[in-house]
C-alpha cells in the first residue's frame, strides 16, 4: 500500500479546502443575487398581486 507523500497531501487538502470555501461562496452569491431582486415596495407587490389572481 502507497502512502501519500507530504506534498501531494497538502496539495490535496488545499484542492478540498478551496472547492468547499469557493463553493459556498459561490452559492452564498446566487442566493442573495435572488433576494435582491424579490426586494420591491408594497405598492408594486399589490399590483403584481392583482395580476396574478386575473
């Protein structure tokens, strides 16, 4: 059985680190994106509102 030298150790927990930190991230990003552009007054609100009841 091969062990992992120590460089390609690190190199590895650094891939593992960066996709998980760039990740979430990412995703973080796409979420308040989508919630900044929910945001309206209440006056828009209502009136989409009607408008989807028609």
């Amino acid at each position: 059985m091969s062990s992992v030298t120590g460089g390609t150790g690190l190199a590895i927990v650094l891939f593992a680190m960066t996709v998980g930190l760039g990740g979430g991230l990412a995703l973080y990003a796409l979420v308040r994106a989508e919630h900044d552009r929910r945001v309206t007054d209440r006056e828009t609100a209502e009136r989409l509102a009607r408008r989807d009841r028609d």
